[in-house]
C-alpha cells in the first residue's frame, strides 16, 4: 500500500507479473518523488540534438492518483449510457455491473475500467477516474520535460546564449510566440526561392544565347566550334566567344602593309616611303653582302624580300622563298577547305532530297474544301511527311503547283498554291498545317478532277515545287514533286423524306423536302452554297439515264458533306411539265401518291456561278419515299349505299319502279401534306387480295330457288365518280363529280393525317359481264355482280375477320392549285370494311345469307 511507479503497458484492472493488485477507494494515497525538472532542463542544453524521453515518477495512489486538476476542466458530462466506453459491457442494476462517470472525461464506465481515483482542485476527497486518464496522468510528467527542452532549443535557435527553468506553461507560450518569425521566414524563403528560379531561367538563357553567338562567329570565320561548346558553362562560353573575336596584332598589321603595296596610288606611295626609310639602311648593309644596292623606293619594295634580321645567317633568297612557300600553303589550304565545304554541302543536299523523294506525302486526319469562288476554294489539311529530320530546320514559304495525276506527268497544273512558313524538328515527324488558298488556273482540268472525287472513284493530286530549306547555317534548294491520294466522297444511302406539297402552277409542280446520306470519307465538303440539279426517273441503267427527259430540278439552300450521317434540310424539288416529261411526271406522282418509294438520278450542278462545280455528280442514285399510308385510307360497304343507293337528287332508289340508282361503297381519302388535292375522273378497281370463288342459291319467296356458280377471280367491282355522288349528302354538289382532300394546317408542327369520305358509284367490269339480263329481275345485273360484295364479307366472316384486304389500281386526274395530270394509282393492302347489313344479300324478292354461299377453296 505504498508509492508505485507503474511501468510501461500497466492496466489498473489487470495489472502486471509481480504487482499488487488493485486497492479500494477509501485508501489513503502516498506521494513517490518525482525526478527535479531543472536538472533534465540543463542535460538537454548540453546536447540539443537529443530529445530526452525517459519517463519521470508520477505520484498514483492506489487505487486513486491526484493529478492536480480542477473540476472546471472535465468535459461534458456524457448521458447516461447503456453499454461501458471502455469494454463495451452492458451496464445497470439488472446486468449486475453499476454505472459510473469519470470525472476527468465524463464517459460511462463501468466499475471494472475505473478503479483508480484521482484528486481534483474545489472538490473533497478523490474521484473516479477511468484507466485511459489514468494513462494519460503517467504522461504528463514525461511531457513537460519534453515541451521544456522544446522552449530551450528554439532559445538557443533564436540567439539565447544558455538555457533556462521555464514553467510548463512558460515552455507553450514560448513556443506558440516562436511559430510566427517562423512563418515569416518561410514567407521569405518562397520570395528568395521565385528569385533564385528567375536568375537561374536567366543565367539559362544568358548561357545559351552565348553559345548561339559563339556559333554563328566561328560559322563567319569558316571554322568549326570547340568540342565542347554545347557542354561550356557561361564563363567558358564568353571565354571562346573572346578567343574567336580577338585576333593577333602582327597579322593585321601585315594585312595593311600588304595592302598599301598593291594600292597604285600617291597617298599609297608616300605610306610605302614612310614605313621604309627606317628599314632603308638595314636593307642596304644586307643586301651589300649580295652585291646588289638599291635606293629610295626601290630598295623599300627590295627590302621586304632582302631584309634578314640581324644575327640571322640566312639569305635573302631563302627568306623570300619560305614566304612564297607558307603563302602557297595557306592559299592550297583555303582552296581545300571551300572544297570541303562544297561538297558538305552538296553531300547534305543530296541526302536531303533523297530522303524528300524516298518519303510518302499525304493528309493528315483529314481535308476540308469550303468557300468556293469562280476562282478557287480554301483548303485546309495537314501534310504528313513521315521523315524525321537530324537537325532542326525552317522552311520558309513556297507556291506549289497542283496537277491531277490521270492528266499524265506533261499535263498542264489546274492550280497552285502557297505553302505556309514551317519549322521543322529534330527527331519529329514532318507535318505541313495548311490553311490556304486553293488558286484554279484551269477551271476544265479541276472540274474533271472535283467530279471523279464526287463520283467515288480514286484520285490523286501531284504537288510540285522548288523549296528552300535553312539548316546549319545555309540554304538547301530541294525539288518537290510528289503523289497526294485525295479521299472520294460518295453519298451514301441518298434519300428524300417528307416530300410536302408547296404549291402548283400550269406546268411546274413544287414541293419541300429533306434529304439524307452517308459520308465515309475524310474529305469535308464545306458550304458550297446553293446548289441545283437536274432529276431524271431511275428505273434506267446509268449509261442511259443521259438520254430520260429529266422530270424536274433538285435546289439544295446549302449544300455541305462531312463524315457521318449529314442532312439537308428544307431542299426544293420542282417537277416540270412538258410534251417530252409529263408521262414521266404522272407516273412519278403516282408512285408517290400510292405509297411506293422509288428511285430517282441526280445530275449537277447546273446554272452555277462556280465553273469547276458545273455537273461534276453525274447519275447519283436518290430513294424517294412515297407517301404516308398512300391516298386511300380505307373502303366501307353498308346495305345504304351498296345495295339501296340512291338517285342523282339523292333520294334513296325504288328498284320497284326501275330509277336509275347510284350504288356503291364509301372511299375514305388521306391528305398529311399542307396542300389542298382535288381528284376528278376517278376510275378504280377493287381487287381482293385472294381469288373469289363460289356457288350461291337465291330463293323467292320460299318457293323459287335459283344457283349461280361465279368466279370472279380477285375483281370485286370499279369505283368511279359521277355526277350526283354527293347529292345524298350535299344537294348543292348534286352535279360535283370532284373529290376535295383538305390539307393539313399550316404552321403546325405535327402534321396530322386529314381525312375525307367520298361516295364513289359501283359498276361491272366489262371483262365480268356474263351476259345475263338481269338477276330475278333486278336491273342492276346478274346474279353473280349483284352477290359478290354478300359473297366477300360472308368469307371474311368464315375466317373471323371483319375486314378483308384489297388492291386499289386505276386512273384518276389530280389538281394541284393550277397544275394538273392524270396518274396512274396502285395501291395495296387497302382495308375494307363490312356492315352486319352487307351480308344479308336482297335482289329483288330473291335473299340470300351467308349460309346459302359454298365457297371454293383454292389451292
């Protein structure tokens, strides 16, 4: 029960090897001595590099330790909880484990991790503490000396001669009022730092640019650099650029002398007197030896070759000879090195051009063509030469001609065009960015050209030129003349969706629609503008679509080809009518009007104000899309209209007194377009889509019966328009013979199908007349015409199908504004609808139902 200094990993509750165990809390503490901080304080100013970590004593009590702290320091008081925050056991009355607070950290503990007790300022006697406060009270003494040490070396750091005791609290604000001339300086480190960079950068460039002048000063004086100038630092760079500079005196003086001598001139001569009288009598003590004497200026021009210095025993002659000789050599060296040079520079030039030669040239990622003009177009691509240069090189601009290759090596250039400035890399791939003007010399050869590019088919440009080429310090004339491979474009898949009806005049029938096609190609087309072309019917080979009568005139507002899907919106398709075209005319529209699509030529442009675009797409296939669902809706037979009728006033027909009767089905017509179609002489067979035929037997009266065997093949009847067909409905139109179709309305942006019944008149076709007179004497005539629509909704009902589908094929005039034409309709799958009346046949007093029809089944 006395003082015990717990060793590192010591858990209150569980304790160590050798340790007592835990006291209860009413007994009495006892205080152990802790080592005096001074003393660490001094060791550490000894040897400020270590930090000293050795654990002081801590006064424990067992099991409580007074730490010395005040009850105003512990946390917030934790609610109460129901599980330990220590181990995690449940706490409470009922499990057997009561709950406790630390009075340090406020935490719910449980008895087993709070056995120890500590004193605390303002309060009696000691307070639970948990065993990690516990744990962090053996630490405080250790801290201390550690933030003491701290607070002494930043003295010290700070120009403290020794160290001093300071108080723990002394140690923190010490070392909180030390960080900010710290971060200060680090403020100042950034700055000096930046500054450091920048006149490295600039000592960088001082360097370099020292060693360019070096080279381009040795380059002047027709020598080579030292080995190790790229390598030189700045000093060694001015150095060499001083030694390359400075030359010797004699040697320039020499240079004069040798100068004054070949200048015929007064002031020469007097400057020639003047450097000889001094040398006159040495000259003259040394040429007497060799029994020669001259004087004045003769004996100056003698002396250069007669003067001997003196104390030398070598004569004249062979003086004046060893300078003939050195003057020879450096002349032979001179002649030899401009030698060199020249076939350097031939040697380089040689391989440069092979190498231009030997290289591909082609485009880039692609090619574009826009902005046409009566005298050319902006290209933009990027040349890709696949060399990579040794050195690095500038190539300044250049006009390059353009020929197409199938005109032959000797054919004449269509073009030319300005190659930009370019800077060519060492080591990197060659690439020329072109954005320039394309110059058409001959609009004829590049039309030819430009077409076979529309048209799909293979084409190369041949690109000549003389360019310069500036490297190592010289020119290089290299002769360009290569191959360009020019993507073809094809539209793809050329299509026309959503043909609307625009307006129509005497000969001439507009309409608006869309246009569609794909782009596989790299090449671009840009906006070319507006463009016209001539159409022509395609159900002829290529070959001879030249010779068709063209139908009309395609206008694009603005043409334009990228890769992918492109889409022009808002063309103009005019058809024209004339004595060559107008069968063509009508059989297109009624194709289109039946729902079919076909195919239609496309030649162009034509009328443009560019020359080289003049037809230059011949026979390009378009896909028309016929329209929406076709003209007829749908067909309705009912016992009214069909069997009953009713007379040109539109009273219903007494077949007792023998009134001429308007029989027939109701026609349901479509119109989704934004234009009103007026149909007259309208002429149509019903055709059913399988052949009809079968027995009927018609009674009279339950007494008199009659059989007919009809086989009317797939004819049901034909449908035409006459007057009083509207008279049942509108009396005032008892003589209109017309079908009105509405139009959609206009600014709407759906455009929603209009629909219109009509009441077209049944007749016999005469390929179906059997001769008979009359079917128990109904007027309306034989027994088989009378029965055949009874006998088609009796089979669409033995098939459980109400309706049954038919062709719809015959002649009819359509009117558009002022533009008409008589067309030819063929339209199938045409419903056809049939009233529970229908089936019930009556002709005359004779009946017939759906059980008195045998029918034939073919095969």
């Amino acid at each position: 029960r006395g003082s015990l200094a717990q060793p590192q990993g010591f858990h209150p509750r569980h304790g160590a090897p050798g340790d007592v165990e835990p006291m209860a809390a009413a007994a009495e503490p006892m205080t152990a001595v802790p080592e005096s901080p001074p003393r660490r304080y001094r060791r550490a100013c000894d040897d400020l590099a270590a930090l000293p970590l050795s654990a002081a004593a801590v006064s424990v009590y067992s099991p409580g330790v007074d730490r010395g702290m005040s009850a105003a320091s512990t946390p917030s008081w934790e609610e109460n909880a129901s599980n330990c925050s220590i181990c995690g056991a449940r706490l409470g009355k009922r499990h057997l484990t009561p709950r406790h607070h630390c009075r340090l950290c406020g935490r719910c503990v449980c008895s087993g991790c709070s056995p120890s007790s500590v004193h605390l300022s303002g309060q009696h006697g000691p307070r639970r503490a948990c065993t990690e406060c516990v744990t962090d009270i053996q630490k405080t003494a250790e801290m201390k000396g550690r933030i003491g040490t701290l607070a002494n070396r930043l003295r010290v750091l700070a120009g403290a001669s020794s160290c001093v005791d300071l108080s723990f609290e002394e140690s923190v604000i010490f070392c909180e009022n030390a960080l900010e001339p710290v971060e200060q300086e680090k403020e100042k480190f950034k700055l000096s730092r930046s500054r450091l960079e920048d006149l490295e950068r600039q000592l960088a460039a001082a360097r370099a640019a020292c060693i360019r002048l070096c080279q381009r000063i040795y380059a002047s004086r027709r020598s080579s650099p030292p080995a190790g100038l790229q390598t030189a630092s700045l000093d060694e760079a001015l150095r060499l650029c001083e030694e390359a500079l400075g030359s010797p005196e004699v040697p320039r003086r020499s240079l004069v002398v040798s100068s004054l001598w070949s200048i015929d001139t007064g002031a020469a001569r007097e400057a020639r007197q003047s450097i000889a009288e001094p040398l006159h009598g040495r000259v003259s003590e040394n040429c007497a030896a060799t029994g020669s004497a001259t004087t004045g200026s003769e004996s100056a021009g003698a002396g250069w070759c007669c003067f001997r210095s003196q104390g030398s025993s070598r004569w004249p002659w062979r003086r004046c000879a060893s300078l003939m000789v050195c003057f020879v050599i450096t002349v032979a060296a001179a002649v030899a090195s401009t030698l060199v040079v020249l076939h350097f520079c031939s040697r380089s030039m040689g391989i440069s051009q092979h190498m231009l030669d030997s290289a591909p040239l082609s485009f880039g990622d692609g090619l574009t063509m826009s902005e046409p003009t009566a005298t050319g177009l902006r290209l933009q691509t990027e040349l890709v030469l696949p060399i990579s240069a040794p050195v690095s090189a500038r190539m300044p601009a250049f006009r390059a001609s353009l020929r197409s290759a199938h005109a032959g090596a000797g054919g004449p250039p269509f073009g030319w065009l300005t190659v930009p400035e370019t800077r060519i890399e060492a080591d990197v791939m060659s690439k020329i960015v072109l954005d320039t003007y394309l110059h058409i010399t001959d609009a004829g050869a590049f039309a030819k050209s430009f077409a076979r590019i529309l048209q799909g088919e293979s084409e190369e440009w041949e690109i000549t030129g003389t360019l310069l080429v500036y490297s190592m310090g010289q020119y290089m004339s290299l002769s360009l003349c290569k191959n360009l491979s020019v993507p073809a474009v094809f539209l793809d898949s050329l299509r026309a969706d959503g043909v609307d009806l625009a307006h129509g005049k005497e000969s001439e029938l507009a309409t608006r629609l869309d246009l569609s096609f794909f782009s596989a190609s790299v090449l671009k087309l840009g906006d070319l503008g507006p463009l016209t072309f001539e159409v022509r019917l395609g159900d002829r080979p290529l070959e001879q679509a030249g010779a068709t009568p063209r139908i009309g005139r395609l206008t694009v507002p603005s043409f334009a080809v990228a890769r992918g899907v492109n889409s022009l919106r808002n063309a103009s398709f005019v058809l024209e009518k004339d004595s060559a075209s107008e069968a063509l005319v009508s059989a297109f529209l009624g194709r289109w009007l039946s729902g079919q699509d076909q195919q239609l030529l496309v030649s162009g442009p034509v009328g443009s104000t560019i020359p080289f675009l003049e037809r230059a797409l011949q026979g390009q296939p378009m896909l028309v899309a016929g329209l929406s669902n076709g003209l007829v809706k749908s067909v309705e037979m009912n016992g009214f209209h069909t069997f009953l009728g009713h007379d040109r006033q539109g009273k219903p027909c007494n077949h007792l007194v023998g009134s001429h009767c308007l029989q027939g089905p109701i026609v349901t017509f479509q119109n989704n377009l934004h234009h009103v179609m007026t149909l007259r002489d309208v002429s149509l067979d019903v055709d059913l889509m399988e052949e009809l035929a079968y027995d009927v037997t018609l009674r009279s009266l339950r007494l008199l019966r009659r059989t007919s065997s009809c086989n009317r093949g797939r004819s049901l009847m034909r449908l035409r328009s006459l007057p009083g067909m509207w008279a049942q409905v509108n009396a005032s139109r008892a003589l209109d013979e017309s079908v009105l179709v509405p139009a959609v309305q206009m600014g709407s942006e759906r455009r929603e199908t209009v629909l219109t019944a009509a009441f077209l008149a049944k007749e016999v076709p005469p390929e179906l007349f059997t001769g008979e007179s009359s079917c128990f004497g109904d007027p309306r005539g034989d027994c088989c015409f009378a029965s055949a629509v009874s006998a088609a909704a009796c089979l669409a009902l033995s098939r459980d199908h109400l309706i049954a589908r038919s062709t719809l094929k015959g002649n009819l005039t359509l009117e558009v504004g002022t533009f008409n034409t008589t067309i030819s309709v063929e339209q199938q799958g045409v419903p056809i609808g049939f009233m529970d009346d229908v089936r019930s046949l009556r002709v005359g007093a004779a009946t017939a139902s759906c059980r008195d029809f045998v029918f034939a089944i073919s095969g």
